[in-house]
C-alpha cells in the first residue's frame, strides 16, 4: 500500500495535490478548499508498478511562515520514499516502484 500524510498549516483550504502516472493521468487528487481543518490528512491507496510524480500546491508553503505542514509519501507504513514541506507555490517529488497491491 502507498501511504501519504499531509499535515496542513493554518491556511489549509490553499493546500492541494495530485499525483499522476507515467501516462500524466491523474491518480489520486485532493482540489484546492477540500481541507477544511489545519490537521493530519492520510490517504492510503494501492498503485500499479509504475513511475509516478506526486506535486503539492500551496500559495505559500505548507511550512514554515504559517505553521509546521509537512507531507510524506510511504510504502506499507515503512519505506519512506519521499517527505518535504518547505516550499514556494509548489513542489514535484518523482517515484518508481513495484506493484504495491500484490
């Protein structure tokens, strides 16, 4: 399974984030003004073997001038792939990986 966390700052309805295949096709996505509460979002989903471009979207960064956010994507709770947070407008974190449902 593919696990990510993301923890919004005080401003979280500007948080927002996709994740595409290799193909560009959107994945999973969360819209702009979903995330109504400044607190831990978790989604767990399984993905195919692929290569895959997670971005997260924020006007302003999810850390560090309006709160502590962070993001992390992991597999099976234990392997963390990818982790960040401080960023401008918007930040890409690219993977591969194996068949994550078998």
């Amino acid at each position: 399974m593919f696990e990510l966390e993301v923890m919004t700052d005080g401003w979280s309805s500007e948080t927002s984030w996709e994740l595409l295949n290799s193909d560009g096709e959107v994945i999973q996505s969360v819209e702009e003004g979903e995330l109504t509460d400044k607190f831990m979002h978790q989604y767990t989903f399984c993905l195919p073997a692929d290569c895959y471009d997670f971005t997260i979207f924020d006007g302003d960064g999810i850390c560090c001038r309006s709160g502590n956010g962070y993001y992390k994507g992991n597999i099976y709770g234990r392997s963390e792939i990818f982790d960040g947070g401080k960023f401008f407008d918007q930040e890409t974190k690219s993977f591969c990986g194996l068949d994550l449902c078998s």
